[in-house]
C-alpha cells in the first residue's frame, strides 16, 4: 500500500511540473509581446485567467497579457476590478509601467517581468 502511495504522489509531482513549465513557457510569450509593445488604446475585451489578464485594444487585433501588480500610488487596487471596457491603457515599448486612464483620473500598475 506504501509503495502505491509513493507512485500517485510522485506521478503527480511529474504532472504538476511538466504544467508549470508549459505554463510558464507560455507566459513568457505572452510577456514577450506585451513588454515590446507600445500600446495606446481603448479596452474593448478583458478578462483574467490565472493570475494573467488579457486584454484586446481597439486599433490592434492583439491580445495582451500580463500579470499586473498594485502600485502603491493607486491605493493598491487590483487591475482586473479597476479595468473595464472602454478605458484607455498606455504603455510605451519595453517600459516596466502601464497606465490606466478611467475618465480623468490616471492610475499606475507594474507587472510580473519573465
């Protein structure tokens, strides 16, 4: 019974791992293509999805993801509650923040770098 035991833990370890790197090569894909970019435009669809959010603009048929982290500046909010459609993002090429723009108020967001 042991040794049945050990074999579902270690078949199970196997199987998380292999996931995590699928996952993880994915994610710095994903990475990859929204760090490059420069993005300025309106959200027009946004969701989450573990941890990353993805999001599409109206002048691109690219669909970015990150994984966002709350600024201090911003009171710490989350990205994905404050976000919505129609809300505006700016990002120059290969910077490390995002913006935000809800009406007047602009709100700041670093993210995860891979």
């Amino acid at each position: 019974m042991q040794v049945k035991n050990i074999v579902i833990v270690f078949g199970f370890l196997v199987v998380a791992f292999i996931a995590d790197r699928i996952w993880n090569k994915r994610d710095k894909r994903n990475f990859g293509v929204f760090y490059n970019a420069s993005i300025n435009g309106r959200i027009i669809d946004i969701g989450p999805s573990s941890g990353i959010v993805y999001f599409t603009l109206d002048n691109s048929d690219v669909q970015y993801g990150f994984a966002p982290r709350a600024f201090d500046y911003n009171h710490y909010m989350s990205f994905s509650d404050s976000a919505k459609v129609g809300d505006v993002i700016v990002k120059p090429a290969k910077s490390d923040t995002l913006r935000l723009i809800k009406g007047t108020h602009t709100y700041l967001f670093t993210f995860k770098k891979y």
